[in-house]
C-alpha cells in the first residue's frame, strides 16, 4: 500500500506533467501562429513560394487543413508567370486578364497591381473614344528583325538594303577606294528577351556600282543585340556586333570579318542604322600582293517579316 507522501508525490508528479503538456502545447500553438502570419504576409506581397512554405509548416504544427489556401497562393504564381510572359511578349490584352485573376484573388499584390495598371496605360490608345463595346485591343506587336528590333517574337526573319562607301588597304601601297557600295543582306534572329537576343545567320552582300563585279564582296556573320525600352512614337534604339569570315571575288582567301550596327526603329518592322563593316583578306588586287583590310560605312534600312 501506498502512504501519504507517495500519494503526494506522485500527485505533484500529475500537475507537473499536465503544466509541461500545457506549456508545451502554448509553444506550438504561438509557433503554428507565427507561420500562418508570415504566410499571410507573403501571400499579400505577392512571395507565393514564401506563402506556400509557411502554410504547410503551419498545418504540420496545428493540425489544421490549409489545402485551400495552398492552392490558392499557387494559382496565383502560375497566373502571375503567364501573365510576365505575355507582357513580355507585348500581348497586353491577355497579360490583363491574367493579372486581373491575380487581383480576384490577392488585391494587394503590388506586382499584379503595377502591371495591372501599365496595361491599362498601354491599352488606353487603341480604347480611347470607344463604346465599350466597341473597345478593341492592339494588334500583336510586329516580328523583330534582329535582336534589338522593336516587336518581340522568339524567331524572326529579316532583309537588309544599304548604301555607303568602301575602301580597300594595303599596308604598303596604301588605300584603294572603291566608291559607292550597295549592301544587301538577309538574317535570322533568336530572341531571348524584349531587349536583348542573338543575331544567329546573317548572309551579306557588298558590290561596289561603279565596277565590273570583281571587288564584290560576300560574308556571314553571328552574333548579339540589344535594344533600349520604347521612347517617342514607339521607338527604340538598338545596337549590334557580329563576327564571321567572308570573301571578295578578286582574292583568294577568306578573312575575318566584324561589323557594328548602331541605330533605331522608326516603326514596328522598319529600322534605320549607321553600319561600320570590316573585312581582312589575303591575295592579290591591282598588281599588288598581300594582305588587305577592306573597310565600309553607310547607312541601312531595315525591314522584318
């Protein structure tokens, strides 16, 4: 039989195991609170990740089913990623309605709201002094003709037509100029971004007008681009460097050769730009033998499709 003490022992024993179990589920409780405030504070600054994390630790500690606004806060990370992507491809009609359905569902997203509002702005021309409905959205922005053209589309084609000067040096006979030179070309662009992309093919044709074809000078080149945001009327400025190897007719091997292109879009598929050729060549021209550099500046009209 047990005496009084150990009754009373094992009584304080009961009252310090039910105060551990009270202090040790007030700790779980206050820590389960802490996540569902930090999800909440995620979920109103649009960090979904954040949000998502949180609401799980939350229901692991308190038992309690947050399914609901897990998939909720994932909705709108997939709406807002679509959304990024159509504004970036300047589908503004579509990347409104996205960022809208972000809206419904979390008002405070300040990402969602910003863009919400920049399509709004972007729209508002085409809208403006319409019944609503009569209201009709842009049309898809034009195909960019090189990396830094003024539409955005991941592929793109474009045709080139410009007129300048050319000359060709010899280190020790000095320099040849050949005259007036029309440059054409065609190309084939890859676009990573709005802004910036790689100028994957670029087949080019220099001849000079005023000979018989023999300084006649072809090349291919690659190489990268980028274009500023848009300013007045639309417009963009770009600036571009391509590297490749090419050939002129009346010599015998191919060189290396660079070009800068620096210049603007006046239009959704139309650009104007100065464009510094530069050509090494080896062979022989006017009697003379050895290497050469041929050099051309001039101006070039763009045009994409």
């Amino acid at each position: 039989m047990c005496d009084k003490r150990e009754f009373l022992l094992i009584d304080r024993m009961k009252n310090v195991v039910l105060l551990l179990s009270l202090f040790l589920s007030g700790f779980l409780q206050a820590n389960a609170q802490d996540y569902l405030k930090e999800a909440n504070a995620c979920f109103e600054k649009g960090d979904y990740e954040c949000a998502k994390k949180n609401y799980n630790l939350f229901q692991i500690w308190n038992s309690n089913d947050m399914s609901a606004e897990i998939r909720k806060a994932d909705e709108c990370m997939r709406a807002l990623i679509l959304a990024d992507n159509y504004f970036a491809e300047e589908e503004y009609e579509k990347a409104s309605d996205r960022y809208r359905d972000v809206l419904v569902k979390n008002p405070q997203d300040p990402h969602a709201k910003k863009q919400y509002e920049a399509c709004k702005e972007l729209l508002a021309p085409v809208n403006a002094g319409r019944a609503p409905e009569t209201r009709q959205f842009p049309d898809k922005a034009a195909p960019r003709t090189s990396s830094s053209g003024a539409g955005y589309r991941k592929n793109a084609f474009g045709a080139d037509l410009g007129f300048g000067s050319r000359n060709l040096k010899n280190g020790r006979q000095g320099t040849y100029k050949l005259g007036a030179t029309l440059d054409l070309g065609v190309r084939y662009t890859y676009s990573f971004s709005p802004h910036f992309g790689w100028d994957a093919v670029n087949l080019k044709f220099q001849a000079v007008m005023d000979s018989d074809g023999k300084e006649s000078l072809f090349q291919a080149m690659t190489g990268i681009g980028a274009c500023t945001p848009a300013f007045a009327q639309n417009m963009k400025g770009y600036v571009s460097i391509k590297a490749g190897y090419g050939k002129m007719f009346t010599l015998d091997d191919a060189g290396f050769a660079y070009e800068l292109e620096i210049g603007a879009y006046l239009a959704k598929a139309v650009s104007l730009s100065f464009v510094y050729n530069a050509q090494s060549l080896q062979g022989k021209f006017s009697e003379q033998s050895g290497s050469f550099s041929s050099a051309y500046a001039g101006l070039r009209l763009g045009v994409s499709f």
